[in-house]
C-alpha cells in the first residue's frame, strides 16, 4: 500500500470522527442547558 494512500485515508477518518465528535459535544452542550435556555426565532 502506498504510503500517501495510508496517510490520506487516515487523515479522512479523523476529520470524520471529530465531526462527530463535535455534533456530541454540542448535543451534549445543549441538554445541559435543559428547557430554560433562551429561544432563538418564533416562540410559543
């Protein structure tokens, strides 16, 4: 295998697991603000 293959497809699933990192992060972020947080947009 070549080793610029090996090192760009590693590369790739990095950037791929931190993105998803990133999304629980904010999930996460925003259940801890639970239902009192500040809306943006309509309410009701």
């Amino acid at each position: 295998m070549d080793p610029n293959f090996t090192l760009t497809f590693l590369s790739c699933g990095g950037i791929f697991l931190l993105a998803f990192v990133a999304i629980g992060a904010f999930w996460f972020a925003e259940r801890l603000r639970g239902t009192n947080a500040p809306r943006i947009g309509k309410s009701g």
